[in-house]
C-alpha cells in the first residue's frame, strides 16, 4: 500500500525521518505468533524501517508475558530487523503484572521494542528528544 493511502492494515508514515507503517487501530488482531508474518510482510513490501502497532491490536494473551506471546511475535518482527512501537496506554496492564511492568521499561531503555503513549511521543523518541520516564 502507498504511504498516505491508510488500508485495513495501516499504512507507512516518516516519523523523524524513519519509515514507519503505522498499523490501523480497527485491523485485525495480533492473536498468535504467525500474525507476526504478516506485520513483517506488509512493513517489508512498503521499506518500513517500524512498525507502530496500536494497543487495540494486541490480542487479549499480548500483554500476558506467561502467555509468550508478546515475545515470540516482538522476536519475530526485531529478527527481521524491523523495530517495534507498542502505541497506547498499557497502565492498566502494567499495575497487574511486575514483569510486564520490567519488560516495559527495559525495552524503553533500548532501541529495538518501544511502548508509548501515541505517536507524537514515538516521534520524539525517533527524534532524540524524548527519555523515557524511570520507572
């Protein structure tokens, strides 16, 4: 799909000058690790360098890290050497779980897997003007 032409799957926007498909918040679910091959796909044939996956895509085992699959698919898509934005308030999910809680801020500390709030604040990040909060 062109940049600026948003489908049923997003579509690719520069942020701070780094390719980014920002994927469509009603697009279906990111429910198993092969829906993970899709994202790489689409973010692949449109030369995305991100992809920025809205929390309202997150199947409901996402966020649960015994269920592996945040991992399995955040593994797949860094493997393919695409970076990852998680985008919207996961707060809700991080009081309930320490660990989710850790994998939050130690992603936000590097460069591959980042959670924020919307896309302004993922812009910033790209751009260099953003820390991440301490947490």
């Amino acid at each position: 799909m062109s940049a600026g032409n948003e489908g049923a799957r997003g579509d690719v926007r520069q942020l701070a000058g780094v390719a980014v498909l920002v994927c469509a918040a009603d697009g279906p679910r990111v429910a198993a690790e092969r829906d993970a091959a899709d994202l790489v796909g689409e973010a692949m044939s449109n030369d995305a360098q991100m992809v920025a996956l809205p929390v309202a895509r997150l199947g409901e085992r996402f966020l649960d890290l015994s269920a592996r699959l945040a991992g399995e698919v955040l593994q797949k898509l860094v493997t393919y050497g695409l970076r990852v934005a998680i985008v919207g308030d996961v707060s809700q999910a991080v009081a309930r779980s320490g660990a989710l809680r850790d994998f939050v801020r130690e992603s936000n500390r590097g460069r591959q897997v980042w959670f924020v709030a919307d896309l302004a604040e993922l812009e910033a990040r790209l751009a260099g003007g953003y820390a991440p909060a301490a947490g």
